[in-house]
C-alpha cells in the first residue's frame, strides 16, 4: 500500500514487501525512515540493516544501537564495533566495556570531549569518503567490481552505468567512440541511436561486424556516395547488400565495378539482379574475377545466342563457367562438338546431359574412344528412359458392395454383379494418382484399394517385359508380346486424366468409349413355353420375358456368361517422360 503524498518524489508512506517510501514498513524496505526485518533508510529500525542512525539486531551505520553494533562514529550493543564503542565485548578508539551501557555512556563521552582531536579527524575523513560515495553512487551496481568506483563511467564494468551515461551524452565524437569500442552491444546501439552525422554512420555501418549495429546504421544512411562507398568496403556482406539495395539510381559503370571486385556471392546476386543491360552483364563476364560473377552474370542475360554461349565454352578457362554456358545451349551440334572437342570433364558431362535424342547419344557414343564419355552417355541413356506407373485398383460397389475394378482410365465403371455404373471421376482418380507405392486403401468416397509400383509394362499372360519404351508417343495400337506374342491394347493418356505434365501413354488397360462387350451382337433363342423368338442382349436381365406369352424364364450360364464375360483385376500401365523422376513426391 502507498499514499498518494509525496515527499522528494517518494510515496509519504510505502507498505509492503518490498516497500519503498519516505516512510517504508515492509519485510524488505528502503526509505527516510524505514521499518523492516531487512532494509536501509536514514533512520532504519530493522533486524538487519543499515542506515545512518541504526537500531537493529545486527546493524551497521554511523550511529548504531544493536546486539552487534558496527558504528562508523558510534556504536552502542552487547558486541559493539566504532569509533566510539559501548558495550560487552565493545572496541574502538574510544571505547568502554562492561555492563551499564547507558549509565557508562556519559563517562564514555566526556572522555571523548577531553581529546576531541582524532575524533575530529575520523570525520573529516568519513565526511569526505562519504560525499566521494555519494558522488559515485551512479556507479553502485550488483555487477560492479571495487575499481570501478574509481573509473570513469565510460569505462565501468556494469553496461547499465555505461548506457546511463550514453544517454547523457550528446558530443557526436564520443558517441562515435562507445558505439566503435563498447564490448555491450546494447550500449553500443544506444550510442549509435544518438548519432546524427552521415559520415560517422557510414564508418559504422562499414566497419562493424555487429549485424544489428550495420542494419541500423544502413536504415539511416540515404546518400547516395555513401552507400557506395559501403557497399565497395562494409566487412559484413549484409551491409554491402543493404547498401546496393538502397541505391535509388544505379551507375551501371559502378556496378560493373563492384562485380568484379566483389566475392561474396550473396552479394554478387543481388549486384547483378540490379544491373539491367546485356552490355553490363558481359563486361563482368569478362572481366570478373570471381566465376560465381560470370556465371550470375550469364544467367541474368536476356536473348544469349548460341555461338555466344559457345565462345565462352571455348574461353573461359573455369569449368564451372563453362557448365552455366552448356546449360543454355539448345543447339545439338554444337553440344556434339562439345562432347567431341578437347573440353573439360565436367563441360563435356553437362553438354551430354542436355542431349535428349537417344539415337544421336548411341552415334556419339560409337564414334567415341573415352571410357569417360561412354559411360556418360551411358547413364546418360539410362536417365532417358521413360518413367513407369503400375496400377492395379478396385472400389467396392456402392450398390451391391461387390468389388469393382479399374482395369484403365475410365470416368465410369460397371459392376460385373449388379450391372449398375458407378462414376470414378474427381477424388477417386486424385487417391489413385497421390498414392505412394505399395498398397493404399483409401475409405472414403468408394472404399478404394491402390496398389502401385515402378515396374515397367509386363505381358499378362507370359509376364515377359514388353518392348513399350519405343512405342511412339500417341499411338493407337495392339502391342505383341515378343516371348508368347500375345496382344497388348497401347493408346494415350486421355486428356481428362490430370496425371503429370509428362505422362504420356497407357498400356495394357481397358480404353473408355471403345466397343466392346457392350456392342456384342444380339442372340435369339426360344421361348420355353411358346417357343416364340426371345431376343436377349448385354442389357437383357437374367430373367428374360417373353414379349409373347410373357413367360418369365431364367437365361443358362453358357449364354449369359458369353454375353457377360467376368473380368479380372489386372495390371495396367501409365508412361511418363523421364523428367517424371524428379517430380516431388506427392
């Protein structure tokens, strides 16, 4: 509790735990007058404290009356310590001990005033440690070391003092010095918030290696040469793009200039996203020491023509340069030259990977003496080989909840049992096309079972590979089995099915919308009663009517299974190009 008087900007009264007031009781106080187990005032009445008149069990102060009594001029108590001492046990220049401490007290003073002089010259001296204290109290902190109350504030151990003093402080120059030298970066910052000067905040910003210390600097820095001139020498690379960045007009020239001296690559990206012109760019193409330069620059540039890729495949002598190039150029002769001249390893590599024409890789391949190149191009084929779905799927019949089974891409599919459609589109195509191989069941919308893998296309009847990697894209056609030579169905991926941008071509698979048993001829057969014609077709029900007598009887297994062949779950296939391999994974 504290009163709403005031005294020297302190509550009249503080209650508390840890009061503090002009008048503070609590168990931790502090005041003019304080009343605590533990605490300091002018006047402290305590267990334990110290103030300058003292009444404690153990106390400490310039008058102290307590069980153990330290005095700076008088101490009063059964272990008394001052100047003036009284008390059992009691000790000091003046000083009487014994019993009667108050009836002695009189005969202990008159013996002082009978030789005034070292007690006057202890005050003097406690006065003047006293006002030195006073004068330094600033300094007093729980971190403090006891040098520190002979040091400048400046250089006090405590940052607190130090940023106190920061605060007072408004001479730029010595601002300038604490934010340079003080190991606190918090001090350090509070300088710096203080300085006014574009130049001081350029020094700063280029020769700090505190981040926080150069980003703000940099947020107050709009001159145009002084960003520059950071942006040439910051240590920290952050500033030098903060730097870069806050350039409002771009000199080409300087740019081109600090490309070229720059290493940092951070830095050098963002130096060439700012330079606009193809000029720009192939001046630090040429001049650069660094190739992470040449190469930013290279990839930076707008409409690069082939034979100047290819000149600087021919001149530049880092390989990793020559890479950047090759990787831009489309012209197939030219990457044959590559492959063929006298390149470095890793040009002559990228130069094959950028080949798609598996013909023209076997040709090179052929003609080429190197076991290197060979077994680049090697691999190089074996990347180029088509990347390959195996499904098998079924859902259960949402009518009859017999299984049904997706034997190829279909937006609807007939129950074998119940003869019902069911449409698979949307969700059903998305949880067969993200799922992860193995076998999934999905529950939800069609109770739908996945089982995919990588394998490529297998014959049904034989499961001999089938040659399905040279079947041209978009063919329509029966794929023979080169082991039983049995006939495989082979058309392309329909346009509705959302499966990759690369995919291609399906095989083995039921096509949607071409004739099948649904087109089967009618068959005729006699009435079992009447023995008049009965017409029965894929849409005839088991138990067929005659139009005549309208005798219902039940069709033979023979005939029904004829019109209505039971079908399989089996294997079908989706072919992907070969850049399908590094397709994220769902």
């Amino acid at each position: 509790m504290q009163t709403k008087t005031k005294i020297f900007g302190m509550p009249l009264v503080s209650i508390g735990f840890a009061a503090k007031g002009f008048i503070a009781i609590g168990f931790a106080a502090r005041g003019v007058i304080t009343i605590a187990q533990f605490g300091f005032g002018v006047i402290s009445i305590t267990q334990f404290g110290f103030g300058v008149i003292s009444v404690s069990q153990f106390g400490i102060g310039y008058i102290t009356i307590a069980q153990g009594a330290l005095g700076l001029v008088l101490a009063i108590g059964q272990g008394a310590l001052g100047f003036i001492a009284d008390g059992h046990s009691a000790l000091g220049y003046y000083h009487r001990e014994g019993p009667g401490v108050w009836k002695e007290l009189p005969l202990l003073l008159d013996n002082v005033l009978k030789d005034p002089l070292p007690l006057a010259a202890w005050l003097v001296v406690l006065l003047a440690v006293t006002f030195f204290l006073l004068s330094q109290r600033d300094k007093f902190t729980l971190n403090m070391s006891p040098g520190d109350i002979f040091r400048s504030r400046r250089r006090h151990r405590d940052e607190r003092v130090r940023a106190r003093l920061v605060a007072e402080l408004s001479d730029q120059s010595e601002l300038f010095e604490i934010a340079m030298n003080d190991p606190a970066e918090s001090v350090a910052v509070a300088a710096l918030k203080k300085i006014t000067g574009d130049r001081h905040l350029s020094t700063i910003a280029a020769s700090t290696t505190r981040e926080r210390m150069a980003a703000l600097a940099m947020s107050r820095i709009k001159e145009t040469e002084q960003l520059y001139v950071i942006a040439r020498s910051a240590l920290l690379p952050q500033a030098r793009i903060a730097a870069i960045q806050g350039i409002k007009e771009v000199d080409a020239d300087r740019f081109v200039e600090l490309a070229c001296r720059e290493g940092n690559h951070q830095v050098l990206q963002v130096i060439v996203d700012t330079i606009p012109g193809n000029a720009e760019l192939t001046r630090i193409i040429d001049k650069a020491a660094s190739p992470f330069a040449r190469t930013a620059a290279l990839y930076n540039m707008s409409d690069l023509s082939q034979d100047f890729l290819f000149s600087i495949v021919k001149t530049d002598r880092e390989p990793s340069v020559g890479v950047s190039a090759v990787d831009l150029i489309t012209d197939t002769h030219m990457l044959t030259t590559i492959i063929r001249g006298d390149f470095h390893i890793s040009v002559k590599k990228a130069a094959v990977e950028r080949i798609e024409d598996k013909a023209l890789l076997v040709d090179i391949s052929q003609a080429e003496s190197s076991d290197t190149i060979k077994k680049l191009i090697s691999h190089r084929l074996d990347e180029l080989r088509p990347f390959y779905y195996s499904l098998k799927a079924e859902f259960s019949c949402p009518f009859c909840s017999q299984p049904v089974f997706i034997n190829g891409p279909a937006k609807k599919v007939q129950c074998g049992s119940c003869l019902r459609s069911t449409s698979i589109t949307g969700t059903p195509w998305k949880s067969i096309r993200d799922a992860s191989n193995g076998i999934t069941r999905f529950m939800a919308p069609l109770n739908l079972l996945v089982e995919k893998s990588n394998h490529s296309p297998a014959c049904s009847a034989c499961m001999a590979p089938l040659p399905a990697d040279d079947v041209p894209r978009g063919s329509r056609s029966a794929l023979a089995c080169p082991s039983c030579g049995a006939l495989h169905e082979t058309f392309p991926v329909p346009g509705w099915l959302k499966w990759s941008r690369y995919a291609e071509q399906v095989f083995c698979a039921d096509e949607e919308g071409i004739p099948g048993v649904e087109d089967t001829k009618p068959v005729s057969v006699s009435c079992i009663k009447c023995g008049a014609p009965l017409v029965v077709t894929v849409q005839t029900p088991r138990n067929a009517t005659c139009t005549y007598c309208d005798t219902v009887q039940y069709l033979p297994d023979p005939l029904w299974r004829s019109l209505h062949p039971v079908k399989i779950k089996h294997s079908w296939y989706i072919r992907c190009g070969y850049r399908e391999r590094n397709v994220p994974e769902k």
